[in-house]
C-alpha cells in the first residue's frame, strides 16, 4: 500500500494558496510540504491532522491508500 495526497488540489480550491504559506500554517517548510505533495515524503499523524484541519476536511479527504499493485499498471 502507498500513500496518496489530494494536498496540491486542496491548496488550489483554498484560494490558490502557496506550499509557504501552508507550510508557515503548519509549521514545516516548503521543502516538506513539496515532499508530500509528490510522494516522497509521508506526514506525521500529527502532520496530517493539522493539515486537514487547516483545510477544514477529513483526513480520509485529503490523504489515502492506493494499493502497490494498481500503480505499478499505470
């Protein structure tokens, strides 16, 4: 299983907003807030509480579990 993001969406349907300006939100760098947005990089619990929490959603909204096998056919 992997860990999936919709975070890129979310910051765009939130006024566009920019990974700085979430990460000062949440209190990490840009650098980590990028590493999540592409995969490389997977949050803390905490981490991905205060970001669905900034985004007023469910954790289950904005991250997700694919399964290994589906990527490896796209």
């Amino acid at each position: 299983m992997k860990l999936e993001n919709n975070l890129r969406k979310y910051r765009f349907e939130h006024n566009e907003i920019s990974q700085q300006d979430l990460a000062n939100a949440v209190g990490v760098t840009r650098l980590t807030i990028h590493s999540i947005e592409t995969g490389k990089f997977n949050p803390s619990t905490l981490l991905a509480l205060k970001i669905a929490a900034y985004f007023n959603a469910s954790l289950e909204e904005i991250f997700y579990l694919v399964d290994d096998e589906e990527n490896d056919e796209k």
